[in-house]
C-alpha cells in the first residue's frame, strides 16, 4: 500500500543540516520538500546534496508555497522563535533544535505559541538517544548496581569545536547553552528531576564570549547527588569528544561509561565490560559518530509523536532541561542555591 509520506521543510541549511537531513532521510514516511536559508546558495548546495527540490531565501514564500505537514527549524538559536511563530500560525507543527529558544521566557513563549495554535512542538534533543547511553539507562533500572546513590556525568574536551561551529564563540552563554543542554537533558533521563541545584561557571578561553567550564551539583528527587562537569577547557590524557562519560555508584555496585563506547557493570562478582558502538551511517562525520547515529534515533521517537503516538522527546519535556540551564546560570552568577517546587 501507497503510504502518505510526512512533508517537511527545512529552516537552516548550516552545519547541523548537514547530518539532520539524511537522518530524516534513513527512515519510511517522510521527506524533506523544501529547504530554506538566508543564504540561498547555502539552500542550494544542500538542497542539491539530498535531493531537495524546492528551495527558497524567504521563509513566507516557502510557506505559501509548499504544501507542508512540519517544519524543522536548524537556524541558529535567535531565529527559532520567530520562524516558529510564522509557521505555527499556518497550522504546521515544529520540530526545533536545541536550545528551543535564547532564554527559558521565550522557550516558554514557544510553546505558548504552539499551544495557542494547536500544533505540536519536539526539541531534537538527540544525546539522551546515544545507544550507549540507552544502555546505560536500561542497566540502572535493572536494579543491577542496587539503589544508585550518586553519579558523576562528563562532558570534559579540548575539542576545537569553533572550528565548525564559530558562532558559539559569540555567544554570551556558551557551555550550558550549547552542551549544557544535552548533558542536563541526560541526568534528567537517567536520574529523573531535580530537586536542588548549585552551579560555579568559568571562561578559560579568553577569545570567546561566554563560559567554557561549568560543574553542576544537582541533588536529584530520588535522592541521588549528580555532579555534571562540562568544559571546552580541558585537556586530558584521553580526548572524549563528542562522548558523555558517566559513573554511577549504587548500593550494590557501580557503572561506568568511559572512552570507545564502553559500558562496565562492577559488582561483588567482578566487573563485566559491553562495548556499545553507535550505529555507523555513510553521511557521518567519524569524529562526531555516536551524535550523528543518535539524531536518526530521536527522530524516529519525534516521527511517531507526529503520526500520532507516545514520544518523550516534546518541548514540555524539553523545556525543564531547559529550566535546569537557566537556573544554573542563576545559581552562577547569585552563588546560590536553587531549590525547585
Ligand atoms: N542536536 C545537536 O546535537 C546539535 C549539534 C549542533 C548544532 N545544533 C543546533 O542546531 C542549530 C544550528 O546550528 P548550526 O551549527 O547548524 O549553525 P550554523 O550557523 O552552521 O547554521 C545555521 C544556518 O541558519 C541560517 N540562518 C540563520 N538565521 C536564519 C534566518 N532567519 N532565516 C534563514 N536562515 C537562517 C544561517 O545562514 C546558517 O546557514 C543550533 O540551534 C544548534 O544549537 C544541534
């Protein structure tokens, strides 16, 4: 049978563009109409790359245009609220990378917006669907280390991530915005919600705008204390980049996730290693693989929300990871402890 395919456009035709589009493109049911950007040259190219037929510089023609079910906007963070708007009033729903909008008042104004007009808004927030994440995830709730009690989750690179991405050099909030989001977005997932939070932040890089280091203590509902340490300043013997390292103690015993991807369960009867390798894909970066196999992932979660059915990765959800980085940058800056309701 002959099954309607989802149309969407895509806003932004920068780097990110480059692994979103064939991550759409690894699965049934949908596919990418049109393609806009500021710049059009940069529509084209990618336009011409995937197979894109139609491409455009203005968002209002494309939308006049192109008959659509959702839009996916890959801008940067400035733009998302204001592309949103437009195609929100037209009836179509949203797909948006993180961070879902420059301050937690307007990535509630998002979804204000979204609500208003009846449509429904996903956050691409694609590291919580890291396979060895997943993993890591479903060995906890086996209860295989016992009650976990405290955890450490790391992100801690030297990666010279400006080189692809310079725009975050002018951010005035850098780590907490860009990684920050993912990193808070992964204690949320595997420790649940947070019940207070006290944030110290740095810039050690003094030819960018905002913080490159940020350590988070967060003591979870359930009890549990999390320590997330993100930094652009470290070098350390073993380069991560782009991994999230984690280490959770349990009344039991202990997991570990550390370099290549490998997941280590310790208990009294020893230690037992699973390496757990992202899926490779031809269109991937190598440098950035378990990110890239993780996007397909999150959109297939973002595709059923579309068709209808249960997805976790929502702007209601997003927005408390959302909360937790706005908060951390008030606990910064008034050295304080946040306490949530
Ligand atoms: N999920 C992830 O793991 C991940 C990774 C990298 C980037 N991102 C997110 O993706 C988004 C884009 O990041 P990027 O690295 O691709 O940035 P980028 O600067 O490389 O690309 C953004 C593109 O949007 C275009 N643009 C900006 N404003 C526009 C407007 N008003 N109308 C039309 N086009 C406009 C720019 O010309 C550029 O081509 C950001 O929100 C970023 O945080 C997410």
């Amino acid at each position: 049978m002959d099954v309607k395919k989802l149309r969407f456009a895509i806003f932004g035709t920068g780097f990110w563009a480059h692994f979103q589009i064939p991550g759409w493109q690894e699965l049934e049911g949908v596919e990418c109409v049109a393609a806009y950007n500021r710049t059009r040259a940069k529509a084209e190219k990618v336009a011409q790359k995937f197979g894109i037929p139609a491409v455009y510089d203005s968002q209002e023609e494309l939308l006049a245009n192109e008959a659509l079910d959702f839009v996916d906007i890959c801008t940067d963070v400035n733009t998302h609220l204001p592309l949103a708007k437009l195609a929100a009033e037209r009836g179509l729903n949203i797909v948006c990378q993180k961070p879902m909008a420059p301050s937690l008042a307007l990535s509630k104004e998002l979804l204000a917006i979204c609500k208003a007009n009846d449509v429904k808004l996903f956050v691409n927030e694609n590291f919580r669907w890291q396979a060895p994440i997943r993993k890591f995830k479903k060995i906890l709730d086996s209860g295989a280390i016992g009650t976990p009690f405290k955890a450490r989750v790391s992100f801690c690179s030297a990666f010279p991530v400006f080189d692809n991405q310079p725009f975050l050099a002018e951010l005035e909030h850098f780590i907490l915005t860009d990684i920050g989001s993912h990193v808070l977005d992964v204690c949320r997932f595997l420790f649940g919600e947070v019940q207070t939070l006290y944030c110290t932040t740095r810039r050690i890089n003094q030819n960018i705008q905002g913080e490159d280091v940020a350590n988070v203590v967060m003591k979870m509902r359930n009890d549990l204390t999390c320590f997330a340490e993100m930094s652009y300043a470290s070098r350390l013997e073993k380069e991560s980049f782009p991994q999230v390292l984690a280490l959770v103690e349990g009344s039991r015993g202990s997991l570990a996730l550390t370099h290549g991807y490998s997941v280590k369960t310790t208990t009294e009867a020893g230690t037992v290693a699973e390496v757990i390798s992202p899926k490779g894909y031809d269109w991937a970066d190598p440098e950035y693989a378990v990110v890239h196999a993780s996007i397909v992932d999150c959109q297939y979660d973002i595709l059923q929300g579309l068709l209808g059915g249960v997805t976790e990765t929502t702007g209601a959800d997003n927005l408390k990871t959302v909360e937790l980085v706005w908060k951390s940058y008030e606990s910064a800056a008034e050295d304080k402890l946040i306490r949530f309701g």
